[in-house]
C-alpha cells in the first residue's frame, strides 16, 4: 500500500487497482453532497484559478450523465464525463469517470474508473472518503505517480477551496468572502414599521421568539439576524427618515421545524453561495459593508438572490433583555450574508 498525505487529504493504494482518498470537513455531510451535485455550487470550488468551465451538465439520477469542458487561459481543454450509478442523498454517491479524447487503453471512455464518494458523520462535521477503482493495475499507478509528482493532481487544492467556501470561519477579516451555506430552519417576525420604530419592535419581536423558544423546548442554533425586504432610499437630507417605512423580519436560526404561532412563521433562510462580510462598530457603519459587498457583486459580474441579512452576534437570545443592556455599540459585531444566484 502506497501513501501520500497532505496537511488535510490521506491519498492511498488499496489491492491492486484502488486509490483512497480521504477528507474532513467542518460542515454539515448534506452540503458536502450537494457541493458534489449542485451545478451552481460545483463549479465554484471544484475548477482550479485560470479555468473555466463552459460546459457544465449533471443529471444527477441513476442512470443519468453528467460532462465537464474544462478550459484553460490559453484555450486549452479537456472534457470529464460519465454516468451516475448510485445517487443516495446525502451519504453516498457512485459515478464513472472517463476523459474524452483518449485513445490508449486504459485510458479510453470505454475504460472508465468508478468513483465512489462517501460521506460519513464525523461529530458536528463530515468525513469524505472516496474510492476510485482503476481499469487495471497499470492505470492505478500511472495515476498515483502523477498525483505524487503533479501539484494539485490529488484534488487537494479543489477541497481547500471546497473547505474554505463552507466551514465556518470565525475571522473578523471585513474581506468580502464567497461561502456554500446549508438551508437553514428558523422562525421569524415580519413586519412593516416606521425607521424611528426599529429598535423598540426589535426588542419587542426578539423577546418574543425568545419566549416562544422557551414554551416549545427549543434552543437557538446560533444567533439573531435582520433581514430587511425592503429600506428606504435614505439620501443625504436625512429631515423625516424616521417617517419612512421599511419592511423588516427578525428571526433566529433552529435545529430543526418548528410550529407557526401567531405572529411568529416558521421558514428557512436560503441555502446555497452567498457574499459575506464582517463588520464591528455601530450600526451607522453598516452602510459601509453593505457597499463593499456591493461593490464585491459588480467587480464578479455576480446578481444578488433576495435579500441580505444581517447576524447580530453581539446579541444572546436567551439572555436577551432589550437593547438598554446590550454591550457598548462600539463592539457589536454584525455579519452580513447576501445570497447570489
């Protein structure tokens, strides 16, 4: 048996036609799946810097294929194609691999290696273990030499990048990221109020979800957010802002559904990529981030899918007693998470 290791991937020889190569990650094994079987989230972390991928077609079933073209700067490119044989959501995921375009035996479509992908519950965190098995003996090798002498051939790079999109990260960097985010459960408050009203109805709906928590059993799984539907255009004469209306939802993410009680909804906050961005300070500064995310969407040519929120980290729910004895404002750390399509 033949290992080679990184500081995050184990690749290994098993029998006489097999490579193993192993993965954790601190996320949830349903993202990890879908970050195999979504195309919108597949080719965020899966194609290496300089590349692209016009061709992008997975019919993730049974039976169902899938081709990549992948295309490098000079022009370059290759094409990855197969089929699914297993699609067993989120644990397990079987497919061939064949490259289109070679000749030599091993190598041609018809000689296609099976790829087995599985992802097993490692504590709060996913164990990814797949397992290629190789036409023959002579293939196996011939790709395990290149893994140990092409950089990046092992697919380690790819699942950095994978680890770095949908861990998450407790930086206080204000850098605009790209992150993969499961759908999360969470009940909510939505209504339409006056901006000089915004902070009493906050403290009015956050004690509220608070309460509800506590009749139903329920702890939060993780803290608060605002979610604005839609804000007035404050421009510099701010005479009579405090007039304007804003449709506003305070809300708290949950393990899991729970009931609808009067004005409280039970929904789920999007999954799927999103721009975020740190910011520390009082909450004038927000406008500051939400420009650099802004500004982050124009440069990437990327569209925002709904409304951003904003996560209030500086808030304990359960020991939540309205705004008057909230930290000084100077330390509220706040995250902004805007969705893209």
């Amino acid at each position: 048996m033949t290992t080679l290791s990184s500081p995050q991937v184990a690749v290994r020889s098993e029998g006489q036609c097999e490579i193993v190569i192993s993965r954790s990650f601190k996320a949830p094994r349903a993202l990890v799946f879908d970050c195999w079987t979504k195309p919108e989230l597949f080719a965020r972390w899966f194609v290496r810097p300089g590349w692209t991928v016009p061709v992008l077609e997975m019919d993730v079933r049974p039976g169902g294929s899938y081709r990549y073209v992948m295309r490098q700067e000079d022009g370059g490119e290759f094409t990855m194609q197969g089929e699914y044989r297993e699609v067993l959501r989120p644990e397990r995921l079987v497919s061939t691999v064949a490259f289109a375009g070679f000749e030599e035996v091993g190598w041609r479509a018809e000689d296609a290696t099976v790829s087995v992908i599985e992802l097993v519950e490692e504590g709060a965190g996913t164990l990814m273990t797949m397992t290629q098995t190789y036409p023959s003996q002579k293939v196996r090798d011939q790709t395990l030499s290149f893994m140990e002498t092409q950089p990046g051939a092992s697919g380690a790079d790819g699942y950095d990048r994978l680890a770095e999109m949908i861990e998450e990260q407790e930086s206080d960097s204000e850098d605009v990221e790209i992150r993969l985010r499961p759908a999360q459960p969470m009940i909510s408050i939505r209504a339409t109020v006056k901006v000089a009203d915004l902070a009493a109805t906050m403290d009015d709906r956050l004690s509220a979800l608070r309460d509800y928590l506590e009749r139903h059993g329920a702890r939060p799984a993780g803290p608060p957010f605002v979610r604005y539907h839609s804000f007035p255009d404050i421009g510099p004469d701010t005479e009579g802002v405090g007039d304007l209306e804003t449709d506003v939802e305070e809300g708290v993410p949950v393990a899991e559904v729970l009931p609808v009680e009067g004005s409280i909804a039970s929904g789920e906050l999007p999954g799927g990529p999103v721009v975020t961005t740190v910011y520390t300070g009082v909450p004038d500064g927000l406008g500051a981030a939400y420009a650099r995310i802004g500004a982050w969407l124009q440069m990437h040519g990327e569209e925002p899918a709904g409304p951003a929120w904003e996560v209030y980290y500086f808030v304990d729910l359960q020991q939540f007693d309205r705004h008057a004895v909230l930290p000084d404002r100077s330390t509220w750390r706040h995250r902004i998470v805007q969705p893209i399509k």
